[in-house]
C-alpha cells in the first residue's frame, strides 16, 4: 500500500501524551516541524483549542468502517453519518434513509475520544435523534449507577463470582474507604478472608488498570488454591505471572524477583506462620518483608490468630502492619497493652440487651478507669439515662445505646485501628456447624502384642531420669497414632536414645506395627461404615488418612466395593510455564460432579490449601494424629464459609490399643474438636503438648484420661481459655453488621432482570452486537449464560462500533479462546448471580455481569465518549390532546441531570488515594439522577402527565403516536410551530436549561441531598475525632506521634469531603425536546 501524505483536512492521531488517549483529529498545518491539530467535540460545540505537536507524532488516520461522521451543510444544519468506505481521504458515508456520498475528508468532522461533558449543543442545532436511544442509554446508566451506589463504589464485589455477604463486605468497605490501606484481616477460621482479600485485590486492578502490581504470599501448599480463586472467582487469570505474583512462603528467589518488578499491593496469607522463629527460611522470609511492606503502598496480613497466648508471636505480625506503633522488641509493651484493654473488654462482653440488670456496674468500672475520656463519658451517661428507664430487652432506643457506647469502646482501645476481626459466634450462620462424633469401634488381631510391647519400652525408657521432651513426644505419638509409618528405633537412636536393650525392645515394637498396618480389619471396617454411609441420598464422604500408603490402600478397596464412585486426592502442581494449559485433577470431579464421585480418599497433604465444602459432606477418619490441629485442619476443609449440611464426623477406633481409645476422649471430651473449631486454641494446644507427653510416660493411659478431664467442663482449662479469648477478641471484632449493610444490594439483586432488560436494549437493541447463548445442554434454564459477540459489515445487521474502537476498548472482555478475528466474541455471562456460583458455571469460568466487570466498564467508557442517546426530540400525537399554544402544538424540554461528589484531585494532596476517597465520598453522598420537566415558556411541570413521559414508540399506542425529528422533519415542523418556539432556538434552549438548573438547585430533594451528606459527614468526623483524642491520651512517644499524623491526614481527608459535598457537581446528562399536539404534519 502506497504511503499517505498527512495534508491539511486529513484526519490524525497523535502519538504523543498526552494527546495519545484523545483519539482522532484533525491536521490544520505545520510549522518549522511543528504540527497542529484541531479537535472536534460536538456539533453545536465550541471548539477545542488547537494543540501542537512534533510533526513526527502524527500518524495518517483512514477512518474504519462504522465511524460515526458529521458534516455540516452550507445552510448551517449538521447531518450524522457512518463511513462505509475510506479511501485516500476520499469517504464514502452513509446517512439516514440510504442516502450514500462520496464526502472529501476535510468536509467531515469526527468526535475526540474525550468525555462528551454536555449535550445541550446538540439539541441547540437540532442534532437529535431518536428517543428510543436516549431511553436505552438512560436506563443503562440508571443501572449501573445503582449498582455502584449500592456496592459503594466496591465494584469488584459485584464483579466476582461469590456470594454476597454482609460481614465480609464490611471489612472490604472499611480498607477500600480508607486512604491508607494496609490492613490485618483478623477473621476466624473458616469465614472467607480470602475472598475479602480477593475482592481488594481485584478493586485495585480495577483501580489502577495500567499500573496495578500485586504479590501475594502464601504457604507453598495453598500456592494452588490462591491461582486459582485469583483466575476462577475475581477473573484475574490474564494477570498471573505478570502483575500478579503468587509465590510460597519458602521460594525466596521468586519473591525477591517479583518485589523487584515492583508492587503497589502485597499480600500475606497466613501470617502467623512468619511469627515462628528458628527457621533461616522462614526468618529470611520476614527480613524480606520487613524491608517491603514500609515502601509498599497497600498491605493486608491475613491471619486467624488470636491475641492471647504468642504475645511475641502475635507482636511479630503487627510489627509488619506498623512498625513505629509496634516495635519488634517491645514484647512486654505489648503485653501491657493488652492487659490494659482487660477493663474494657470484659464490658464490652456484657454490653447485650439480656444483660441489663448487670449493666450498671460495669458502667461504674468505666467511669472509675476511664473518667478522662469524655466522649465514653458521654456514651455511658447516654446508656444510664435508658437503663433508668427500665427498657424492655427489644426496646430501640436501649440496643442503639448498647450499640453506641460498644462501638466507641471498639473503636477507640482496639489494638489497632486497622485489625479487623470477624468471629464465628457473630455469624454463626456463614458456616456449617459440626455435628459432633460417632466411634465405629474395630479390634486388630495385631493389637494386644503391640500394646503389650509399648507398654514394655513406655516403663524401661521412664527409668531414666534425664528423659527427654523430644523422647516422650515421640513415643506418645507412636501410642496414639500406631499407623505412623516412621520406625521408633531409628526416631529414638537419633533423638539421643542410644541403650542397645531399649533399642532392641524399639525393633521389635515396630515389627509388631507392620503386622499391625498390614491387618486388613481396619480397611474391611472402613469400606461397610462408607458403604452405608452412602446411603443416604446425597451425601459425599471424605475420608482422612494421615500415610499416604493408607490413603492408597484405602482407595483401592473403597474403588473395589464402590466401582466409579472413589476418587484419590492428589495435589495440584502449578505448570511449568505460564502458557501451559492444566487439566483440572481427577479428584475434583468429587467437587463438579457430587452424584458420580461420593468418596473422596485423602492424606495428609490435604489437610492444608484443599477447600471441600458445600453440600452433605461427612468426615471419616481412618486414624487420629497426635495434633488436635491437624484434626481441625481436616475438619477445616468441610465447614469453611459457604452452604452446607452440618458436618458429621466417624473416627474408627481399635479397641485393642487403649492409648489410640483415650486419645479419641481427649480429642472428643475435651477439645471438643468435633463439635466446634479449636483454631483459636492453637496456643493452649500447644503448651499443653509437652507436659502431657511427660505425663503419660510416667502414667501410661491413666495421664490421657486425666488430661480429658482437666480440658473438660465449665471449669476445664477449655473453657477459660476461650473466655479470655473471646473477650480480648470481642475488642478487635467487627460486631453485628447492621441489617440495612446489604439492603440496597439484596434488593439490587434481587431485580436482575431489569438490569438484563436494560442491558439488552442498550448493547443487543441499539448497538448490535450480538448476543449467543450455550447449545441446549448449558449450566442454567432460568437465564441461561451468554456471550456478547461483535458483528462485521458482511453478516447481516452490523454493530454499530468500529472494530479497532471494539478492540481498543473491549478487549479485556474477549474470551480469545472462543474468538477469532472475524467473530471476537466475550467471556460467558448470567444475569442472574445464582447461576455464576454453581461449581458447573465455574467450571465454565461464567461471570456475573454487573459493574466492574470489563464488558459493563467497555459500555460505560462508550457512554461518556459516545453522542447517541445524549439527544432528542419528537413530536408526540395524542389525539385527545388540546394544545395550549395558538400554533396547535405544546413545547416541553426534559433535562436528565446527575448529582455527584465534585472529586478535585488538587484538594486531596499527596497522602490521600483518590479511588478510596471517591468511594468514601460516593458512601457520603451517592449519586443521584433528577429529571426535570419544563414547558417552552419556562414553567416547571412538577408532575408531568403521561402524555410526557409515556414510552416513546413509532406506531399507534391508542390514541398516541411518536414521530422521531431526524434532519428532515426539523425542516418540516409548520411553520406556526417554527414561528411560535423555534425563532432563537438556540437561546430558548439555553434558558431552559438555566430554568432547569436553578429548579434543580432550589428543590427539596437536592437540599436534602447534600444535607444528609454533610451531616453524616460531620457526625463521622466528630467520632474519628473523638475517638483520636481517646487514643491519644493512652499514647506515648513514637506511637503518640504516629496518631497524631493520623490525626491531620484525617482532617485533610475531611475537610477535602466536605468541599466535595457542600458543592457537588450538577451534570447533564441526557436532553430532550417533545412537541405534543393533536395532529402530526409528517406523513405517516
């Protein structure tokens, strides 16, 4: 192909910044290498500046079939059309009613890639089009603003494939608002601080689409689990190995070489992991991260553990969220901190409605501590004043000052103010509770000579004096856990044993353990309990062995007695180069189809990073491992977050070993493992572990019996344990979520299929495209999934977007696997939430469609910058209509205007991110739509008749008709008409707008708007404020300083709120001009 010569009146892009992202102008000449171009806005509007450029930045634009035109005739009025064809600045457009020429470049205008701010100048030269674009870009916008309202401003929670949840969209609420956001997520086990992390995650890749790097850092078992969560529920697999680095806990290399790619987010899950020391790896790993997490602007630390127990431990993790407030060896701080909070942590444990005949003294136990904090002074004096009242316990005005007085406490002597902690007893509901424990006894022949001979070394080791820890861990593990593989004589020589007799006796006890693991009862057990099991409908069965030679033995006679039913887990391997694909393993057929695969055989290597629930699950524990966490992390893979059938546990248990009998009661009496989650004992767990290993050497059985008891019980070292705990935690928690928190998302919801309506008119009705949906056979029938595929000119109705603007702007909607380069089609999508949740539809990578997905924010994108649907006019017939006006047919204007935040990135500073701020600022004070209606002589029309706002429509509707004003009719209307409203068009159309606004401006509604704002606004600021103070006066040295800058980055992003609120913006959107009379002068 020829070179084209750029001369005056071709069209140009410039490739320079930043005129790069403005789209396509126009050459008006150069100078001395120095090119200008001018752009073009709209017709009626002033035209941009003139801009320049080197002359080398210019590249010759051939205008792709599609583009929206406009040209202007020598009478002034302006034509809209579509090129068919360019050839060498030679165009071929078509416009309305099949009128097709040849134009020369230079006579045509095309829009900028800019935002189209106002669309009044279109109407102003009659420049309109029809209604029915105007009301399917309106209703998209609605929908879409409602969207982001209610998910304030949190479009990646909408955009993911989960569930919707009140607690956990709460915690994302608080870090997505805050201006600083480096967070620990402190939730228990179980209840979804992965998909918190998730949807931040993908927020910030929304945020910032061009620049976003996060490294997430994990232990190396859930390396796999992370990727794909990342890629399957937040679509995110585009970015992996990219801008988004999963990396394990151990390979230090990778992670160096992802923090010197550079990060804006990182991540670290399972944090307390990091806080045990002895291991050069691990300690490696935190040096690292101690040098990143001060320069990386966002940082979230997830981690379950609880305050009490690992002081050091615990201070190890916050020392990464804030290393001035919490220096690495100030211990003893710490502990004082904590002790300091116990006042108001056992207060805030009372402060519930069936308590208030308890609540006075507690109130005096605050007055007595905390005299000096006058805002919980306050709060108390408010509490009192309703309890003297004698409330009953529903009475409202008592829980809003219960709830009142705990969330200062909350907020003010947490440990942090940016630890946020949900816990199960809040939301019992979010996971599947456990159903306790059924024994299915079982006696080995084997049994009674191991016995025997454990018993035998048990009594000869206790002889000598200097026995160790180490010693006695290893025997009790070999009494409670025989099935344990690793022979005693070689654990025992090197753990320091070296008596050539007690040796001996450890050679024959582990002969007598291969007789024991090779007896087939355990198995023929097993195999009749699952069988029976599975005859209840519907319910799947996973069952736990610790050896791996166990869990291969067992899958081989569950599959012979259950052919086709069994499947053996196997951990996934990430692949060995980014561009592999990977089958997804066998096993998780038990997950996408439950009523082929029932049985899941499993080892220890599931115990971490395997998520199982959802459905009727039940436990089967083939053994019992000496660690009561290893049975929480097994039982950890059925009752995480999400729906399900309480989970049951079977523990088979040989009657012949008495150790293996005693241990199952300490599990099962006095943990309680099977009956609730035991993660936040981990630390007493632990303590405990070494004293008892001593006792039982020196008691046998008899010790694990006693430890039963001591753990169990009202009084039982359980017990109090999770008492201290609990209230310490209660401090950090989030609380109840208030019932409203996702009311304006459920109902959103709920109402899918106006959102699947708007949808459809907007991108199916009036752009073109096409929508698909699966062959018969698909994952739903109640809105089955679809994809949206572009149409080219040659096959049949074409849409109406330039194919390099689709792919320019599309792109990240493009599912390249089903495209090809003459059908780009997008990922699968439902409307309704339901059916992108289903295992079946994540298999199929379906995504729900809403704000924040690429297609939603590619449309929204093509709003701002697109002129259809901005502008119209009609002329309704309405046979029983009787015109005011002498010249047979009224005037009426409707102006569609937004009320928003006004954002000035030059008020926020430096130290404030504009996204949080827009979201704050957009939970303040949400958008809101106003429509005004106002007839030609300026009056409001404050309740429009339906003659008005009636659904435009081009046939007969009754006695109503719609005839929409394209090019031609304008130059028909009659010529009373012309002369009665169409004399100064222009200016008449400009004053209605002033009308309109200042109608806008003076109304209630808009008053109200930004009154609520400012004062809910101004509530939040006294209570940071307030609560600032409070923290302050406990504070000291750097810590005090550190609140202190708190303090004034605060004030600055209230002050900056407050601005935005106090003057909001007032923007058109949308503008209209309906003529209504009782006759129509157009042929019909």
């Amino acid at each position: 192909m020829r070179p084209i010569s750029i001369k005056p009146g071709s069209f140009v892009e410039a490739k320079l910044t930043p005129y790069s992202t403005w789209g396509v102008g126009k050459f008006v000449g150069a100078t001395g290498g120095v090119a200008r171009v001018q752009y073009f806005d709209a017709p009626g509007a002033p035209l941009p500046d003139i801009v320049e450029c080197p002359m080398a930045c210019l590249q010759w634009v051939r205008l792709p079939i599609q583009t929206r035109v406009y040209r202007r005739h020598a009478a002034g009025r302006w034509q809209v059309g579509r090129v068919l064809h360019d050839e060498d600045n030679e165009v071929l457009v078509q416009f309305p009613n099949n009128d097709r020429l040849t134009i020369e470049a230079e006579q045509l205008q095309v829009r900028w890639g800019r935002p189209l701010q106002d669309p009044l100048p279109l109407l102003a030269v009659e420049t309109t089009e029809t209604p029915f674009l105007a009301d399917a870009r309106s209703e998209f916008v609605r929908q879409v603003s409602r969207q982001r309202a209610a998910a304030m401003g949190i479009t990646a929670l909408l955009s993911s494939a989960i569930d919707l949840v009140d607690y956990q969209f709460e915690v994302v609420r608080r870090v997505l608002t805050d201006p600083v956001q480096r967070y620990l997520l402190a939730d228990e086990v179980g209840l979804g601080k992965t998909i918190e992390a998730g949807i931040i995650i993908r927020q910030y890749f929304l945020d910032e689409p061009e620049h976003a790097r996060t490294v997430v850092v994990v232990p190396a078992t859930l390396v796999q689990q992370w990727r794909s969560e990342l890629s399957v529920r937040f679509g995110l697999e585009g970015l992996l190995d990219r801008r988004l680095h999963v990396v394990g806990h151990e390979d230090l290399d990778a992670l160096n070489a992802a923090f010197e790619a550079g990060a804006g987010m990182l991540v670290v899950d399972e944090a307390h992991h990091l806080s045990h020391q002895g291991s050069t790896t691990r300690e490696h790993l935190y040096a690292m991260l101690q040098e990143h997490v001060r320069t990386t602007p966002r940082l979230l630390l997830l981690s379950a553990t609880p305050v009490l127990g690992d002081e050091a431990g615990f201070l190890r993790v916050l020392h990464l969220l804030d290393p001035v407030v919490f220096p690495q060896d100030d211990v003893e701080g710490l502990r004082r901190r904590i002790a300091s909070r116990q006042v108001v942590a056992e207060v805030v444990a009372m402060l519930s409605p069936e308590n208030q005949w308890s609540l006075v003294p507690e109130l005096d136990r605050l007055e007595e501590v905390y005299s000096d904090d006058r805002l919980l002074m306050e709060k108390v004096n408010a509490l009192r004043a309703v309890l003297e009242t004698f409330p009953e316990e529903e009475d409202e005005s008592f829980i809003a000052s219960l709830a009142d007085l705990r969330v200062h406490l909350v907020e003010t002597y947490r440990l942090h103010r940016r630890l946020l902690r949900n816990r199960r007893a809040t939301v019992s509901w979010a996971t599947p509770r456990r159903n306790g424990l059924i024994a299915v006894p079982m006696r080995s022949q084997s049994a009674q000579r191991w016995s025997e001979l454990l018993e035998r070394l048990r009594l000869q080791l206790n002889a000598d004096a200097a026995l160790s820890d180490d010693v006695a861990a290893i025997l009790l593990s070999a009494a409670v856990h025989p099935r344990n593989a690793a022979p005693l004589h070689g654990r025992l020589h090197a753990a320091g044993v070296h008596d050539a007799q007690i040796l001996a006796l450890a050679q024959e006890l582990d002969a007598a353990g291969e007789r024991l693991r090779a007896d087939p009862e355990r198995f023929k057990v097993l195999v009749t309990l699952v069988q029976g099991l599975l005859q209840s409908v519907g319910v799947q069965v996973v069952v736990f062995c610790d050896q791996c030679s166990d869990a291969k033995q067992a899958a081989h006679a569950l599959e012979q007695a259950l052919p086709g039913r069994v499947s053996r887990h196997e951990p996934e391997m990430p692949p060995l180069d980014e561009d592999d694909d990977v089958a997804p393993p066998a096993w998780r057929q038990f997950l996408s189809a439950p009523g082929q695969i029932r049985v899941l055989v499993c080892d220890a290597r599931a115990e971490e990073g395997v998520n199982l629930h959802g459905g009727k699950k039940l436990a089967v524990h083939f053994d019992l491992p000496l660690a009561p966490n290893r049975i929480e992390q097994r039982l950890g893979r059925l009752d995480r977050y999400g729906t399900g059938d309480p989970i049951g546990s079977y523990v088979l248990v040989d009657e012949g070993l008495p150790d293996e009998v005693a241990w199952l009661r300490v599990l099962d009496a006095g943990w309680r493992v099977f009956n609730r989650s035991v993660a936040s004992l981990q630390y007493l767990i632990e303590s405990t572990a070494r004293p008892l290993a001593q006792e039982w050497m020196g008691q046998g059985t008899q010790a694990l019996s006693d430890h039963a008891q001591q753990l169990a019980g009202d009084e039982g070292l359980v017990q109090r344990e999770l008492h201290n705990i609990s209230i310490q935690d209660a401090l950090d928690a989030q609380g109840a979520v208030p019932e409203t928190t996702l009311e304006a998302l459920e109902e959103c919801e709920g109402d899918w299929q106006s959102w699947r309506d708007a949808f459809k008119r907007f991108a199916v009705d009036m752009l073109s495209f096409e929508q698909t949906g699966l062959p018969s056979g698909g994952v739903q029938t109640i809105d089955p999934v679809f994809r949206l595929a572009y149409v080219h000119n040659d096959r049949g109705r074409p849409t109406l977007i330039t194919l390099p603007e689709y792919l320019r702007v599309f792109l990240q909607s493009v599912d390249r696997t089903h495209s090809t380069s003459r059908a780009p089609m997008t990922h699968l999508y439902a409307f309704r939430r339901q059916n992108a949740v289903l295992r079946a539809a994540l298999a199929q990578q379906v995504y729900p469609l809403r704000v924040g997905d690429s297609l939603v924010t590619a449309l929204e994108r093509l709003c701002e910058r697109d002129d259809r649907g901005r502008a119209f006019a009609m002329w309704r017939v309405d046979r029983q209509y009787v015109a005011n006006n002498a010249c047979g047919a009224d005037l009426y204007f409707r102006f569609d205007f937004v009320v928003r935040p006004r954002l000035s990135r030059a008020e926020l500073g430096e130290e404030i991110d504009v996204h949080a701020f827009a979201r704050k600022a957009g939970v303040l004070m949400s958008p809101v739509a106003l429509r005004v209606w106002i007839d030609g002589t300026g009056a409001i029309v404050d309740e429009p008749p339906t003659q008005l706002t009636a659904r435009y429509s081009d046939a007969w509707v009754g006695t109503r008709r719609d005839f929409n004003l394209n090019p031609q009719r304008w130059r028909q209307l009659p010529s009373q008409v012309q002369s009665a409203w169409m004399r100064d068009w222009p200016t008449l159309c400009a004053q209605r707008r002033g009308n309109a606004e200042s109608a806008v401006l003076a109304s209630a509604e808009y008053r109200d708007h930004i009154g609520k704002a400012l004062k809910a606004c101004a509530e939040e600021t006294r209570m940071r404020r307030a609560q600032a103070a409070s923290r302050l006066a406990r504070l000291d040295g750097a810590a005090r300083e550190c609140e202190r800058r708190e303090m004034a980055r605060d004030e600055g992003l209230y002050a900056a709120l407050e601005a935005s609120l106090s003057e909001p913006l007032l923007l058109l959107d949308v503008v209209g001009a309906v003529f209504v009379a009782d006759d129509t002068p157009f042929d019909a």
